[in-house]
C-alpha cells in the first residue's frame, strides 16, 4: 500500500485551508504522506506501464505535476491543487499534446485515463485526417470491448461547432473530425487509493487504451 488514510486527510483539511501558512505548517507532513508516497507510486507505475508501452518516459518526476496552482490568470488564488496528478509519456507532463496515461488522486475520486488533451493546430490537422482516411480502424478500436467496459463515455472532448475548412466538400467519415480534444476518462471512488493493488488496477485500464493511444501518437512519429 502506497497511501495512508492521511493522504486524503491532508487534502480535505488543505481544501479548507488554502494558504502558505497552513501549508508550511503542514510541510513535513505533505512530504510524508503526499510528496513521498506519490512519487514511489509514480515511480512503480512507470515500471509496470513499461512493460506494455516501452515509450514511457523512465524518469518519474519529469511525470508529476506540481502542486502548486498557476493563478496568474485565475480568479481563484488558492496556491495549492487538492489532488495529486501525472501524465506518462513519451515526454511526461510537459507535453500535452503527446497521447499518453493519466492518473489523478483526490479525497473525491481516483481518475484514470489518457489521450491527447491539447493539440497544436498541425497535429490536430494530422489526427483528423488520419481519422478520416483510417475510419473502420478507428472505430473499430473505440467499440473494443475492453475500452468500452473501462472508459463508457469513449472520446470526449471540445469540438469544433463549425467544420474545419480542410474538410469542407469532402465526404466525412467519422463525428470525431470536428473534435479539438481527443481523451477519455473514468472515475473510480477514491477508496481504491487506499488498496494494495492500485498499481494493477491503473494499469489494467491503461492497458486498454493502448491501442488508441498508438493510433494518435503516430502522426507524431511520422
């Protein structure tokens, strides 16, 4: 087991409490139970997802967000996020644009999902156009089975409420062109933080979504 009951408590007590005071008095706490224990895990969790995607960036801490809020443009200024949260890929958080694995802890929830969350305009160019010309095979990987039984909302994401002017006259293949954002997500309750198997439970999900994400991170091998 990677968390502590503490875990959740420091973050429901941190949601009431979100300020430089209360966390510097806390410190050595957060490193214990949050800092610590959620890099280990990152860290397993990289291993373990290595084994099936060997494009994983290896170094756990280029993965994991920070906890500190950017509120520079926010009206909210709390410094602190309530959760703790990774992206792995190829290129770890700093990427958004790479389709990789996901993993958000909170008091509230455990998610778990991936994709391509933000795409500049010639990548989201390449993915819908792959889209268009590879339908079956894009359909066929969201009616897999296993994707299916773990992420039941599929592909979600903004969209483009007019179509985009690449494919205008073309005869279009798949709703999925119009969107903006291609990911897919699962809420699980955050008991399982708490269980000795989260790793295998992480990793059975992300297993099935392994075939989607190669399809999209291939218009950036090309």
């Amino acid at each position: 087991m990677y968390f502590t009951q503490d875990f959740l408590d420091f973050f429901i007590e941190l949601a009431g409490n979100n300020q430089k005071e209360w966390f510097d008095d806390n410190r050595a706490r957060y490193h214990s139970s949050i800092k610590e224990p959620f890099e280990n895990f990152i860290a397993d969790l990289v291993l373990a997802l290595q084994k099936v995607d060997p494009t994983i960036q290896p170094n756990p801490k280029d993965c994991i967000f920070r906890i500190n809020k950017d509120i520079r443009f926010s009206k909210d200024k709390s410094p602190y996020k309530t959760d703790r949260s990774a992206i792995l890929s190829k290129y770890g958080r700093k990427n958004k644009e790479y389709p990789g694995y996901y993993v958000r802890l909170s008091p509230e929830s455990c998610q778990i999902g991936g994709g391509a969350y933000y795409l500049q305009k010639e990548n989201l160019l390449f993915l819908r156009e792959k889209i268009l010309y590879n339908p079956d095979e894009w359909h066929s990987l969201l009616e897999d089975k296993n994707f299916k039984k773990h992420f039941k909302n599929g592909i979600e994401g903004e969209k483009n409420k007019i179509l985009p002017k690449e494919f205008k006259g073309k005869e279009l293949t798949s709703d999925y062109i119009m969107n903006k954002q291609f990911y897919y997500m699962s809420d699980h309750s955050s008991d399982i933080i708490l269980k000795d198997d989260l790793i295998k439970y992480c990793v059975d999900r992300h297993k099935a979504t392994l075939k989607i994400k190669n399809f999209m991170a291939e218009i950036f091998e090309s």
